[in-house]
C-alpha cells in the first residue's frame, strides 16, 4: 500500500509480513520504521546482507527512501549503521502506540533536527545520481556545495560515504534485474560493471550468496528490511 500520505515524500511503501521466519535482507540505503510485538524499531541502513529473524505472526512497517528517515529522526544515520534499535532509545519523545502514531509524530519534525542541508528534491537528486555511478565532484556541483561538504553529509544523510552509497544503489539495481529474470551477464552490462565477474564477487561481497542464487530465486532474498515476503 502506499505510504501514509504525511510521508509521500520520504517513504516509498507500507508493508506486511505475516509468519515467523528468517530472511536474508539486503542492503539497498533504504532505512525502516518496523513493528511487531507492540513496540517500534528502527533499522538502520545497512552495508552487507542482515539476517533477519522474525518470531511474531505479523510485522507491518514503513520503508522510507535512502537518506529519508534521518531527517525524520534527527540523528545522522551514521550513527544506526547496521543497527536495529528501538524508537524510543533515539526519539523517547516519539515513541508509544502504532507504527502509525509514531511515524506521524516524527513527520512533525523540528527543522533544526534535520541531518543535511538539503530539501527533498535535493536528497532525491543525490541518490538518483549516485545510484547511476556519478563523480561527487559532479553532485556537489549540481546541487550547490562543495565536494567536501558532501563527503562530510553523505554519512549523515545515509549512513555511509559516497564510495559505498553507489556501490549499494548499484547493487539493488543488479538484483531488481536479476529477481526480474535478466542474466547475469545482461544485467552487469546494464549497471554499469567491467564484467560479469565483478558482479558476482559484488553480489557475494554484500549479499553473501553467489549470484546465480539471486538470478534462479534460490535462496532469493527479500526487499524489505524486516524479513518481509509480502509489500502490500
């Protein structure tokens, strides 16, 4: 389902699990607000695959866009890297109730908690260009700054620096494709690696399964950082 709509800008989708179970998630720069046996966590963004065990019947959350929460959070993401915490150890004053209710008090964020400088359109810009592999010279250039001052916010707004936010945007590219179908081989052309080696070491680096396991959706992963196999 959509997300709710104070978030339109921030989160891609709401979604559902239901079952206990375990998952391997991936990383993607995607941060989560998750809730399941009546609290609310936080998953930080991660740099290599997680596993996630789920020992409730149902886990619903909110999936927010690279960079996005933390806006929402006021702290820099650097600091929930490859983490999984719960809401009221970083926002106490946030926390209590649904996922909904704590997700509408953080989008009545106080400006001076934001974790960068950037409007929205900005963040979106930054992430669609790294994910497409470009120079931070450029970026920095594009949206007015210099190239040290985006260095310094990169692991603010998404929990890394530049060299490692294009590595994982490329790599869920890579996946979407290869969950999509696409050989191995086609979908190294597409994103952007020298082969289909440097794919698969890629792929066995963050996901830590080879690709061949993606591409015949053995062993397949899913999207959502909480172990959800089902995106409303």
């Amino acid at each position: 389902m959509p997300a709710p709509a104070p978030l339109r800008d921030l989160a891609e989708c709401m979604w559902v699990n239901e079952g206990a179970g375990r998952a391997r998630i991936l990383p993607d720069g995607c941060m989560d607000l998750i809730e399941f046996n009546d609290a609310v966590m936080i998953a930080g963004p991660d740099s290599t695959a997680h596993l996630s065990a789920q020992h409730t019947p149902v886990a619903t959350g909110i999936r927010f866009r690279p960079g996005a929460l933390p806006r929402l959070l006021g702290v820099p993401a650097g600091e929930l890297h490859n983490e999984r915490v719960a809401v009221e150890s970083v926002r106490p004053d946030a926390a209590g109730g649904s996922l909904m209710a704590v997700a509408k008090r953080l989008a009545q964020r106080d400006a001076t908690r934001e974790t960068a400088p950037w409007t929205t359109a900005q963040l979106r810009h930054v992430t669609t260009r790294f994910a497409t592999g470009a120079a931070v010279t450029a970026v920095a250039d594009e949206i007015g700054c210099s190239p040290r001052h985006l260095q310094r916010h990169s692991t603010a707004v998404y929990g890394y620096g530049p060299a490692t936010l294009r590595r994982i945007l490329r790599f869920r590219r890579a996946v979407q494709l290869l969950y999509a179908g696409r050989s191995i081989a086609d979908t190294a052309y597409e994103v952007g690696y020298a082969d289909q080696a440097h794919l698969s070491r890629q792929v066995l680096d963050l996901a830590g399964v080879p690709a061949g396991q993606l591409a015949s959706g053995a062993n397949r992963s899913t999207d959502v950082p909480s172990g959800s196999t089902t995106v409303a």
